[in-house]
C-alpha cells in the first residue's frame, strides 16, 4: 500500500473533502438520507488509498462545525470501514452492487455507532442505543440502496472522465 | 445465460436485504413499552444550566409524552422526521445560534427518538435538560 501524495492529489482531496462536507450539510435536513456513502464509493474506486485523507479531513471537519460529541467517535472508524469493503471490490461496476454494499452500510450504521456505548456504559447500553436507532437504519438503508442504484452509473462515468483527463 | 443467474443473485441479495431490514424493524416494534391504560401520573424536570431546576408533577391520559406535555403547555416545537423536536420548555427557547438543544432523558438515560415516539408509563421521570453544542 503506497500513498504518494502530489500536487494533484492535494488539489482532488481539497475538492473532495469539501464537496463531502457540503453535500452532508446541504442534506442534513433529511435524517440519514445521504450522499456520503455513495462520494466514498465512487472516491475509494476512482482514487483509491487516497480516500483516507478526504474521510479523515470530512471528519475532522465535521467535528469543528458540529462540535466532537460521542457520535463523532463513530466517524473515526464508520467510513474507513466502507472504504475498505470498496477496496475489496474495487473492479466492480454493477450499480446494483454496490446499491446493495451501500444498503447493507446504512442498515449496521446504527450497530456500527453504538460500538462506543459498549466501552462507556457496557452491553446494555450499546443494544438500547442500537434498537431505539433502528427504524433510523431502516430509511438510512433505503436511502442509500435507491440513492446509489440511481446515481452510481452518471457519477462514475463523470468521477472516472475527470480522473482520465486530469491524471494522464 | 449467465446474465440471467446474475440478474436472480441481484434479485435475491436485494430481497435478503430488504428482509433483514424488515425483520430488524420488528425486533425494534417488539421493545417498545406500550403506553400505560388510562390515567398515569409522571414527573418532568427541566433543567437549564446554572439556574433552579423545576419539578412538575403531571397526570395525564395521554400516551404520549409530546401529548403530556402539550396538554400543559410546557413545551412548543416542531415536528421532523426523527419525530417532535422540542425547541421551548416553559417559555425558555433554545438558542440556534449557540447550538442549544433539549436533550430528552428518562431517569437520566439519553432517550434518541422525539417526545411524540415516547410512550409513557405510570410514575415515569423525565427530564428535559437544556444542551450547548450538537
């Protein structure tokens, strides 16, 4: 695993960083519909490894405007952890695939979030948090698999037209 | 051919998901505590930072606690889809310029869904604490 960082790649992870902040303020209106998942999708298959600095500079950033509360924890860790699935199957191109990798993410959000409640208040804590969250992982999973199936295919060609053009 | 078995992969895995999904939302419907028949009595505080913390003692038909609360005229808010988001107790409004919320808690435990979601049971405590920063 080699990360080079160049002054293209500053410039795509700056622009990155911001569309993802600004497209989750933008939505956050709609409770756990979001476009997240889907940038770091299309991100990890387009630009690889270097979607860890646009992750942690999202979540760095999304603590300083929304202040570094116990569910910034969960930031630290949620969207690695996606990346690292995207990794895994990076050649893939079916729209349906990964409207099914980014339904099944929403849906063990709330799971995946309440992973630092069993270390502050133990087990109990952990499955109350992650039962009273579930109908939010209900519309978190159905945002997600409808958002992807639509979008993945038109961001892909444009994601993979700028990479050919701008990283010959 | 191959298209095909693709095609019944996709259908099934999406089906697979869409069944989890479902079967997660009744675990969640199975561990709500359903409202309390008839008249129940609870105790609300509010609790706003370096003031006096004030009691009330309600009794109540209602089911929910939005509609106990409602019908005393302690709080004023609005509803979104994680439910009623209360933005006034008792006349004291929170502040979105400072990041004030009221945080719902019951017996002191962080309670994640609106006062519209809670149902309430005989001789349940809440309390609605005034918080700087999301």
């Amino acid at each position: 695993m080699k990360v080079s960082v160049k002054a293209k790649d500053i410039a795509v992870i700056g622009i990155m960083s911001a569309l993802l902040i600004t497209v989750q303020i933008a939505m956050s209106f709609l409770p756990n519909i979001e476009l997240i998942s889907l940038l770091i999708i299309l991100s990890t298959i387009t630009f690889g490894w270097k979607t860890l600095y646009i992750i942690y500079i999202f979540a760095f950033a999304e603590g300083a405007i929304f202040g570094f509360g116990t569910w910034w924890i969960c930031y630290l860790y949620v969207w690695t952890i996606l990346m690292l699935i995207t990794m895994i199957f990076r050649k893939n191109r079916s729209p349906f695939f990964w409207a099914m990798v980014a339904g099944a993410f929403g849906l063990s959000f709330g799971a995946l979030c309440s992973i630092p409640f069993l270390f502050i208040g133990g087990k109990a804590m952990a499955l109350s948090d992650y039962i009273k969250g579930i109908p939010f992982d209900v519309i978190h999973c159905i945002g997600n698999y409808v958002s992807v199936l639509v979008l993945f295919k038109p961001l892909y060609k444009l994601f993979d037209r700028l990479k050919r053009k701008e990283f010959r | 051919m191959k298209k095909e078995k693709s095609w019944i992969k996709i259908l099934l895995a999406t089906l697979a998901l869409f069944a989890i999904a479902v079967l997660l939302y009744f675990v969640f419907l199975k561990n709500i505590e359903p409202p309390t028949e008839g008249i129940k009595k609870i105790t609300v505080r509010v609790i706003v930072p370096g003031e006096d913390v004030q009691e009330f003692a309600i009794t109540t038909e209602a089911d929910t606690l939005r509609q106990a609360l409602e019908e005393e005229g302690l709080i004023k808010g609005q509803t979104s889809t994680y439910g009623f988001f209360i933005t006034e107790v008792n006349g004291r409004k929170a502040d979105d310029s400072k990041q004030e919320w009221w945080c719902i808690t019951k017996d002191g435990e962080s309670i994640s869904s609106g006062a519209d979601l809670i149902n309430i049971r005989d001789n349940d405590k809440y309390e609605l604490t005034l918080m700087e920063g999301y």
